[in-house]
C-alpha cells in the first residue's frame, strides 16, 4: 500500500485524504497546528461557482492604492522591507489584465463546478454539514458598485452561469425582514453556503474512522531526498517516510516549498469573522460589494466576515480592520443593529494567496513524487473537494475531471527560486 504524507490538515488537505483513501492508500497527515483551528472554520462556507474572476484583475489596483489609505478599508497590504513581498507585488501588478482574466475563467469555472457537485454528493451522506443552495446575492450602494455587478452578471451570462440583476424591490422580496439601502442586487441562483466549522469536524472523524494518521504540532524541518524523490519528511518530532508529498499547507505553503528548493510565491492574506444573532433575520448569503463584506446566516446566527490584509504570517487582531466590517453593516441593513464584537469573540485567520488569484495544483517537475493543493485565497472552501478530487487522480496518473494546467505549481520559474531565499 502506497504511503502519502500531507501537509496540512485543513479543508483541502482533509478532502485530498478523502478521495486518496477511497483508492487505498495510507496517508497521514501532519499540521503544525492543533487540527482544529485551520483557516477555513472561520471561513463564510459559501460555495460560489459564480466567482469565476481571480483576485488579481483590472482595476483591483487602483481600489487597492484607494483602501490602503483608510484603516478600515477592506484591503490592505503592510508595507515592509521584504523581497518575498516585493516579487509576490510584481507578479501580481503583471497578472492583473484583461488577458489573464479571460484565460483563467473557464479554469476557475469548471473547478468550481465540479466541486459543488462534489459537495452535493458529499453532503447527500452527511446532512451535518448543513449546505443549503439558497444562491449569493451581491448588493451594491453606489453606481459604481452597479457598473461593476451588472457588468460581472453578463460576464457569468456569458461562461453558461445563471445571473439575475434585481431591483431593490426584488433584492427585498428575497429580504423581507430587512430595511434596505442599496440600489440593487445581483443573484447568482446557482451558490450554495454550509456550516465550515460543521464540515471541518465531520471530515476529521470520518478520516479518523478510515484509518488515516493525523498529527499535530509537527514542524516540518526539512526534506529527505534520492534523486528526483522525496523519501522522508524531516519533523521536530522524527523522520516520516513516506512514497508521495502532497503540500496542503494555506498560508506556510511557500516556506515548505522553498524546503523543497522551488519558488512558490505565497503570502497571507489575513481575514476577520465573528457571529452574532441574526435579528431581524438575513434569509440569503450576501456580499456586501462595495465593502466586500461576507454576510452568511446560519439560522439563529449570522456571521459577517471581510478583508484582505496582507501581512506577516501572525493572527493578531487589527480592530480597526474589524470596525470596518462591523461599520458596513448598516450602511446596507439599516434596521440590523449589533454591538460592535469584542477582541476575543473575533476570528481572524491568514488565507493562502497566489500572486495571480489562481491556486496551486498538481505536479512539480522538481520532484517525481511531488504535488501542491494551495493558494486558493478567499475560496479554499469552496474549491477543496474538486482540488482534492484533481490531486488524487493526478496522483494515479488517471484523466483528470477538469483542466488543471493553469493552476501549475511550476509557473513562476525555477531559476527565480534563489530571489526567494
């Protein structure tokens, strides 16, 4: 029986378990946290085949220059003499065309398909991680915000999705209980949301029943090497042997692939959450745009999360940042009041983010035994059955589901890999 070692043990690296032991393998899984608290528990659980546009795209660095100048703007980037940070700027101000775009949605579309097909399946056996297909809407206040939606509604239109621009007086047919001000509404009827803190539990004991090893608190020192192999994955705690690496580390992933002598651009982009009861009721998930504030509601709960700080790898609390997301709430919900939550009661958590928006799957040419599962910004829960699902089957050599070409590991060059050291 093959043996598989991964690295990390949130949403993807446990959904990649899941399809490799269905074909067999051993796999063991390894987190230098306590397996419980990964980055996507705190996540909005909104599974969004809509979000076909990668972070880095046209106009998003103008809105960036524009929100680092205010301190609860909802993206900021900490400003530091870093050359990590430099390059992973520089590729990201050369992918943010119209090119790239269009060259990224139909990889980005079809992974997400699959992947809320996945889910339904998954959740068809396990009802406990409560997903529920009530659609995303995306409201806008301003005629910027609906230039914007309206012209992303006729994109997805366009790649075969289902969009529907609403008037404010059909934005509050789908809101009955709020006072609402906006000017309308985009609906992408195709969405879905789950409980992530339910799913996270439940693919950690079902993981647990099938035999896979999972340990935590384990650094990852080094790497142990024959040839074009990696034989053994070097911990503060021991050797482990292993017959494939698979590196589904979020946010740590660029330091585990510089381990392995590759260049993986990555830095964390630090997002906040917390919950509070949802009175007057929120029926459907909601992006706020024009803040880019998540709205999820979860029953007698709702949680309202948002921002994109990229910062040093830490999870400090910016409560400046949080006031901003706490602030937007009733510039669009005006009847919805809430204390503003305590330091404590707020989650904040570092999402894995590729310079071009695109995540990092499959292969590396460096190793023979060698495969990435990372980089998926805002949407690692949403994309992490199909990624776990394209891992394994790329592992057995087999057709892949979708195209995967685009998310390769190896397209930031090897010889960039000493800039990075």
């Amino acid at each position: 029986m093959s043996k598989v070692v991964i690295v990390g043990g949130g949403i993807i690296g446990m959904f990649t378990a899941w399809y490799l032991t269905e074909e067999g393998f051993s796999v063991t899984i390894i987190d230098k946290g306590d397996l419980r608290d990964n980055c996507s528990i705190g996540n909005a659980g909104m599974l969004v085949p809509s979000h076909i546009i990668p972070l880095a795209s046209p106009g998003i660095i103008s809105k960036g220059f524009r929100w680092m100048l205010s301190s609860t703007s909802p993206f900021y980037i900490h400003p530091r003499l870093d050359r990590r940070l430099l390059q992973w700027c520089m590729h990201f101000y050369r992918a943010a065309t119209p090119q790239h775009v269009a060259n990224s949605i139909p990889y980005l579309k079809n992974l997400s398909l699959l992947s809320k097909s996945l889910y339904l399946e998954f959740a068809a056996a396990h009802p406990e991680i409560e997903l529920k297909q009530d659609g995303l809407l995306m409201l806008y206040k301003t005629a910027e915000g609906a230039h914007e939606e309206k012209e992303f509604a006729l994109l997805a239109r366009q790649h075969g999705l289902e969009a529907e621009i609403l008037s404010p007086k059909e934005v509050q047919g789908l809101e009955p209980n709020l006072e609402l001000d906006i000017l309308g509404g985009v609906h992408f009827p195709g969405d879905a949301h789950l409980n992530p803190a339910a799913l996270s539990a439940c693919l950690h004991r079902l993981l647990l029943d099938r035999g896979v090893c999972m340990v935590s608190h384990l650094e990852v020192l080094d790497f142990v090497t024959a040839g074009r192999r990696v034989t053994a994955v070097v911990t503060d705690k021991g050797d482990i042997a292993t017959d494939h690496i698979i590196v589904c580390a979020g946010s740590w992933s660029g330091e585990v692939a510089r381990k392995l002598q590759l260049n993986l651009p990555m830095l964390g982009g630090k997002g906040y959450s917390f919950v509070v009861d949802n009175k007057p009721a929120i029926q459907r998930p909601t992006i706020l745009t024009e803040e880019r504030v998540a709205v999820t509601p979860y029953g007698n709960k709702v949680r309202f999360g948002g921002t994109m700080e990229i910062t040093p790898a830490n999870r400090h609390i910016n409560m400046k940042r949080v006031q901003g997301i706490h602030a937007s709430i009733a510039r669009y919900y005006t009847n919805f009041k809430c204390p503003l939550p305590q330091k404590e009661d707020v989650w904040s958590g570092l999402r894995p983010c590729s310079p071009d928006g695109l995540p990092y799957i499959g292969y590396t040419q460096r190793w023979n035994n060698v495969l990435f599962g990372t980089g998926h910004s805002m949407m690692g829960v949403s994309l992490a059955p199909a990624t776990g699902k394209v891992l394994a089957e790329q592992l057995l050599h087999r057709k892949e589901s979708v195209l995967s070409d685009a998310f390769s590991p190896d397209r930031y060059s090897q010889a960039s890999y000493q800039l990075m050291k």
